[in-house]
C-alpha cells in the first residue's frame, strides 16, 4: 500500500530531476515494467544502479562476455547518469534499461519480458520484492562486490521482516571484506564470501591519463583536486583554499545537474575554457566520465564525500591513476579500501576540510612525499587484483559453466 501510495510522488520527482537532466524523463515506461520488443535469449542480467557501480561492474561484465559468448548481458540502472555511463563504456555491445520500482507487478513484468538466468546486483541493491520473484521463478541472484556498513546494517535490523527473507534468498554474496561478509550474514545471507573489491580490477583509461598528464604539463602550475565532491563540501574546501605559488584548485561535483551551481564557485570551467588563465584559483570540472583525466592532471587529490557524513567516494580510482589521496573523516562506503590506503601510505586522513587544504598545501611542497605516496597506491591497486576471477567463478558454477 506505501509503495502505490507512493507512485505519484516517484514520478513527479522523476519529472523535476528531468529539468537538470533530461534522462529522467526518459523510458519512464521502463520504471514500470514496460519494455518494447523481445528480449534477446538466454540472458544474464547485471544491476548497477548509478555510475560508480556501472564503472566497478565493467571488469566483471566483459569477463562474463567472454567466459559465456552465447548469452546476451542486460545492464539495468536506476539513474540517467549511470544510464549515460553505461552506454559510454558498452555502447551497443550490451542491453540497457531501467530496473523498474520495487512493485510485485512491476518485477514480473521486468522478469517475464528478460527472463535472465542469472542476476547480479552489484554492491548493496536489495529489494525485497524483486528477490521474492526472482526466487519464485528459480532465478539465481548474486550480491557482487558486497559491502555492508555498520550504519545500513543497523538500518536493515529495524527492517528485518523485510530484509532477512531478502538476504537470505541470494543465491550467493561476494564480499569486499571479512568484515562486510559478517554483517551481511548477520543480516540474513546464507553463502558468503569473501571475494575482494572490483573497483581494484579496473584500469583507467590510458588516452585519459596521457591527456590528463599533458593539460598538468601546459598548465606549469601546481594542481589540487577536489574529486567527486557532494552538497555543501565545494564551499568548505573554496573558503580554505589559500593557494601558493600559482597553485589551482579544480572541483569537480560528483553530480552534473550540480554544474552550475558549483560554478558560482570558480573563475572557469573546462566545458567552455579547457585552459583556465593563469589568475584563475578555482577550475570547474564540469564534464562526465573524465575521472582518469583530472586525477593524471592533478598533483594531490582530496576525496569528496568524505567531508560531509556521505561515507565517501571511490578513492580507489585516484590511487589507480597515482594521485596522492586526502581524505575526510567520513569513509565508511569505502571502509576497508581506506584502511588498506592508510595503511599502506598512499592516502592521508584528516578531521576537516580546513585541515584538508592546509595538508594539499604541504603536500604541495614535498615532491618525494608525493611520489611515494603515488607509488605505494598504485602497489596496492595492483596487489589486490583478482576479485574479478573469483566473482567470475560464482557466477560460472551457478549457470553451471
């Protein structure tokens, strides 16, 4: 009843978002069940609900492509940004759609026009009335790359009438640490285990870094990045930066449709003056898809999401691209990946965004320090490969491979 209720307020807040991003208003059918043509057979279907887990399924979508060739893959999505990822990275090689609202009419639909023999959700997408029909018609779902922070676990417990019986109908949980596989069988989930982290398995692109690696060079000035940043964060990190030596400090938001609004913020943006001028402090970076570029561009990047309590964004892809990693109080979406950052001393962890300039600054200042902090992370990107072929194993014994 809360979710019919709902459906009024579901579209219309599909309609607003559509103003900043016309994709929201786009295949609205999709979102209720309603997929034109016929599905191309036999299937696998992949759920990566927004960009950063369109990105970390890519290493596992193309080695399913080609361990099974005589399937198609159906990559569903929940935003229009993941949706623009997806045919950014896959192009017509795949299926794209919308998964539809968790309504027991809506998953029928989606699952009697695909009829996938596999599903992966990646990461933490859990709905309870997509899992019950997938598990009424005898389709295997895995849990990919699954993490579990001790705040969702405490928000699945209140909820455990409906998220137990959801947990434990997956066919299979490939978590990122030991300590995501124990929430997760506290919450309900039968066969888990611990497979590692794909956002390690995946390279960035190396056009984007020769390119990122040239614009550092024109510019001949120092660079601080704020990557991926969230509400209220560029305002914090604006108002602190007190650059030295000609140093530039380029944001980019980790939502387009928060462009302009950030823009009020800076001197330039890279869509309309690629170059910024040399009196310029702040440089919007106000394009999709480019993270590689602006984190070989830059000489220190600060991890966004992470100075707000928002847990974090994917820090793994600056230590991939060898940037020196600051980080916010508020990691938790990326736990483990920070502890193993930390630790291995490619990231540094403050209390604030004031405290996060003033260490940019410092940083700034000590090429060696950088350098190592460069080499450690791409080190640790390197000796924690793998989990795609154990992802790949679980999926290859459940469709019996």
């Amino acid at each position: 009843m809360l979710l019919r209720l709902a459906l009024p307020f579901l579209l219309a807040r599909l309609w607003w978002r559509g103003r900043a991003e016309p994709g929201y208003r786009e295949s609205v059918g999709e979102r209720l069940g309603l997929y034109g043509g016929e599905a191309p057979q036999p299937l696998i279907w992949i759920h990566a609900v927004s960009v950063g887990e369109a990105r970390a399924a890519e290493p596992l979508v193309r080695a399913l492509a080609a361990a099974a060739p005589q399937y198609r893959i159906l990559v569903t999505c929940t935003t229009a940004a993941g949706r623009a990822t997806l045919k950014q990275l896959y192009g017509e090689s795949v299926l794209c759609a919308y998964l539809p609202y968790d309504f027991p009419e809506t998953t029928q639909a989606f699952l009697e026009h695909f009829k996938p023999r596999l599903g992966v959700l990646m990461e933490t997408e859990v709905w309870p009335n997509l899992l019950a029909e997938c598990a009424r018609r005898g389709v295997p779902v895995v849990l990919a790359n699954a993490r579990l922070s001790e705040k969702s676990a405490r928000r699945y417990a209140r909820w455990r009438g409906l998220a137990e019986p959801a947990f434990a109908s997956l066919a299979a949980v490939c978590a990122q640490s030991a300590e995501d596989a124990a929430r997760l069988r506290a919450a309900g989930a039968r066969d888990t285990r611990v497979t590692g982290n794909l956002k390690f398995d995946v390279s960035p692109d190396p056009a984007q870094l020769a390119a990122g690696r040239a614009w550092r060079a024109g510019l001949a000035r120092p660079v601080v990045l704020a990557a991926s940043t969230r509400e209220g964060e560029e305002k914090l990190l604006v108002a602190d930066w007190r650059p030295e030596g000609g140093a530039l400090l380029v944001v980019v938001p980790r939502h387009a449709r928060r462009f302009d609004e950030v823009a009020r913020l800076a001197q330039s943006r890279r869509s309309a003056q690629p170059r910024p001028a040399a009196a310029d402090r702040v440089h919007l970076g106000d394009t999709m898809g480019e993270m590689a570029f602006y984190y070989a561009a830059c000489d220190v990047a600060m991890i966004g999401g992470s100075f707000a309590p928002l847990g974090g964004q994917n820090l793994i892809e600056a230590l991939a691209a060898g940037a020196p990693a600051v980080l916010g109080p508020h990691m938790f979406n990326f736990a483990e990946a920070t502890r193993l950052a930390l630790r291995a001393g490619a990231a540094r962890q403050v209390e604030d965004a004031a405290s996060a300039m003033q260490l940019a600054a410092e940083l700034l200042k000590d090429l060696p320090l950088r350098k190592r902090m460069s080499e450690a992370g791409q080190k640790l990107c390197e000796a924690h490969r793998g989990a795609t072929e154990r992802h790949l194993d679980v999926c290859r014994s459940l469709l019996r491979l």
